[in-house]
C-alpha cells in the first residue's frame, strides 16, 4: 500500500473513531418544553400504582404520566357539581398538549351519587359531556380505607374530600402542590393559575 494512501486511511479511521465516540457522549435531545417520555426509574413513588380503566376495566399504571401536572377529581354523575365535568374537559383540552392531565376517579362515597355501574358511569361521561381525560373504575376515596391514590393525597395534604368533584393538583416532580374544594370550579382563576404556575415549572 502506497505511504500517502495508508496516512489517509490511518487518519480517517481516527477521525470516524472519534465522532463515533462523541456522538455516543451526547445525550438525547429532549422534547420541545418537557420531555414527554419518563424513564421507570423516575416514576415519583406517588404513582407508582395501578388502577383499572372505567371503560373496560383494562389495568393502567400510573406511572405513565410521570412528568405530567396532574388534577386529580373525585367525580359523581348525579351531584350539583356534575356539571364540573365540563369544565374540567376544557381545562384538559386547553392545556393538555402543555401537560396536564385530568383523572376522574368515580365514587359513590358522598350521597350514594354514583350508583352506576361502570358502563353506565363511562357512558354518561362521554355522551352527556364529552369526557376525554381518563377515567377509572369507581372506588374510595375517603373514610378509613380510601384507594391507595387518595390514601397518599390525603396523607400529603391533610385534607380528605369533604364531597364529590374535590381537586388535587400534583406537580410535574411526583409532589402534592395543593387541593381545592368541591366548590372551586374547573375555570375558577385560583384553581387555574395553580395549573399554569406548575405547567411553567
């Protein structure tokens, strides 16, 4: 192999190697704002926890809305404050390409509010106000045995649901921001900047 001809394939090969070897240092890009994906092992231990879909009972891990402003919404289909539920798909639709994302955990703790089964809870949902942001199976959310969910959002907040359509907001990093009552609506502008501040976080 002629001199000059085995200098170049000596410095090229050098060259290839050291871009491989950068390109391996670089880390990925994240997405534009927040990164949309989170690894398992940064699922805060909050929602590390599991719970069955209203419409099909199908089970889902919380843990894939790990880096997500949360609200979380106790919900009953005949309360004064069902009609929160419109409200409350607004706020998911306005905001829910930014980051938040609204659960409805149905429950017939309060007034026997919510006798339906699950399908007929799914169903008024969707064909009454349109519901989107996801829904789980009924459960229990206050007294000595809430779900494991609200056992921890009581736990963190001091502050059990006194009634139907209660609100939690947890904050992008898995914590507890704040909670706000029944009578605090989707639009009120407390309970909306509070979704804002923790969406700029």
């Amino acid at each position: 192999m002629p001199k000059i001809f085995a200098q170049f394939c000596a410095v090229s090969s050098l060259t290839l190697a050291a871009a491989a070897s950068a390109l391996a240092q670089t880390p990925a890009p994240a997405a534009a704002g927040h990164a949309a994906t989170v690894a398992p092992a940064s699922c805060p231990a909050i929602l590390k926890q599991t719970f069955k879909r209203l419409q099909d009972e199908a089970p889902q891990d919380l843990c894939q809305y790990a880096g997500k402003v949360i609200l979380v919404v106790n919900t009953a289909s005949y309360c004064g404050f069902t009609k929160q539920y419109e409200g409350l798909e607004a706020l998911y639709a306005k905001y829910g390409s930014k980051g938040l994302v609204v659960l409805g955990f149905p429950s017939n703790d309060f007034g026997q509010q919510e006798p339906g089964s699950a399908k007929e809870i799914a169903d008024f949902c969707y064909n009454t106000y349109g519901v989107k942001f996801p829904m789980f199976a009924k459960s229990v959310v206050s007294g000595k045995n809430p779900n494991p969910l609200y056992a921890d959002l009581i736990k963190a907040t001091g502050k059990a649901p006194a009634w139907n359509f209660h609100k939690y907001l947890i904050g992008r990093d898995g914590k507890v921001i704040t909670n706000f009552g029944s009578k605090v609506t989707p639009d009120d502008k407390q309970l909306v900047g509070a979704v804002e501040k923790a969406l700029a976080s």
